[in-house]
C-alpha cells in the first residue's frame, strides 16, 4: 500500500512540477516542446534503469549518482552557452520557484519508509524532516516571494539555502548508507536501498536535480534583485548628494 501510494504521490508531483516550470519558460514553442520531450525521455530513463537494477549497482560508485548530477551540468551548461536559455530560466517567476517547494511535504514517505525497515541509519530522518521543514517553510517564503522587501529577500536567501542543502546532505547521507558502496560509511541494513527501486527512484533521479536546479535558479534571481536593489540605493544617495 505504502508503495501503491507514493507511486501516485511522486508521479503527481514530478508531472506538477515539470508542466509549470516548462510552460511558464519564455522561450518559443517549439523549444518548450522540445524541452519537455527531452525531461520525458528522462524519466522514461530513470524508470527503465530503475527496473532493470541499474540503480542498485554501487561499484565503482552508485550509480544513480549520475541522474543527480547530470541534469545539473546539462542546465548549468546550456545557461552558459545560450543567453536565450539563460534569461529564460532567470525569468521564471519567483513565486513558482518557491511555491512548488511545498510538494517536499510528502518527505514523510521517508520516515514511513524508515517506520516500515526499509531505510535505516541516519538517511531517512535527514531527508525525510529536512523536506517537511523545507515544504511548510515554503509556504511563508511564497509570501516572502510576492511581497519583495530587503529584509524579506534576506529571509527567502536563507530559506533557499536550507533548501538546497537539505538535498545535498539528504544525497550524501543516501551514498553513504548504499549497501556495497566503496563509500558506504553507514552499515545497517537495508541503508538507503529503498530509493533505489521504483517507485521511491525516481525522488532522487528526478525530483532531486529538479528542485536543486530551482534553488539555483533562486539564488542567481535573488542575488539579481540584490545587485538591482544596491545600484537603486547608490542612485538615490546620489540623488540626494546632488540635490
């Protein structure tokens, strides 16, 4: 039942997900096409690789590791070489970013996961209140998020940077509970084996990257509006100066 469940829950929210940030990229029709035909195929990977065990092959390294880190280097490398892209991916609204974030609630599964003896050591606790805490917070920050102030893109950086590091020591704690990893650090059984295996695989071969993407995207947009903010500061002080 539990996996009855979360099959649903996890493929809501990467179908949710995916849709509103590829139709809010202004960027021409053909390309959002194209985009969401390539995310597709992705997780059209993911899964297959997910059945046929891939996921579960730990030497040299997990090799699930590579649909965390693939998608990153494939955004970061098509920010950098197409302005188009670029400014289409800066553009997205803020509030979108920080509002799907509340999907992260449903990182309960991990405590359930690990209730069930299906996760063990120290991974399913940091992922799982690290994403219910990063979830409920989303919500003040979407409130952040409409109504900028100073003090208030203050609150969203730090929001953001919890976010973002939740995924990252949620990851590392994952490699490290990976039963016959040669980084494997944490020995109890069953570790983090769970998530190698549909339909739990598809949080950190898709859902992981994607929301680490978001927080990137935020950072770039909230030190933007930083830079913005300054100049607007030092023109007014000018202003001021000269009059």
């Amino acid at each position: 039942m539990l996996d009855f469940i979360g099959t649903i829950i996890v493929t809501a929210a990467m179908v949710v997900n995916i849709n509103a940030v590829v139709s809010s990229l202004q960027v021409p029709r053909g390309e959002r096409i194209a985009a969401a035909l390539v995310v597709g195929l992705w997780v059209g990977l993911a899964a297959a690789s997910a059945a046929s065990g891939l996921f579960t092959v730990s030497r040299p390294f997990p090799h699930i590791g590579l649909f965390v880190v693939f998608p990153l280097v494939a955004t970061a490398a098509l920010a950098a070489l197409s302005p188009g892209w670029r400014t289409a991916l800066l553009g997205l609204p803020t509030p979108l970013l920080v509002g799907l974030n509340v999907s992260r609630i449903f990182g309960v599964f991990f405590l359930l996961l690990a209730a069930a003896g299906r996760l063990s050591g120290p991974f399913p606790y940091s992922a799982g209140w690290g994403d219910i805490i990063v979830g409920v917070l989303a919500l003040p920050a979407l409130w952040l998020a409409v109504r900028p102030s100073q003090r208030g893109q203050s609150l969203l950086a730090a929001w953001n940077l919890f976010g973002a590091l939740d995924l990252v020591v949620a990851v590392a704690l994952g490699v490290a509970s990976a039963q016959g990893s040669p980084l494997q650090v944490f020995d109890a059984a069953p570790g983090s084996t769970a998530v190698q295996m549909l339909p739990w695989s598809f949080i950190p071969a898709v859902l992981v990257p994607f929301y680490l993407i978001v927080h990137a995207i935020l950072f770039a947009q909230l030190r933007q509006a930083g830079r913005v903010d300054a100049r607007a500061r030092l023109a007014a002080r000018a202003a001021q100066v000269h009059g």
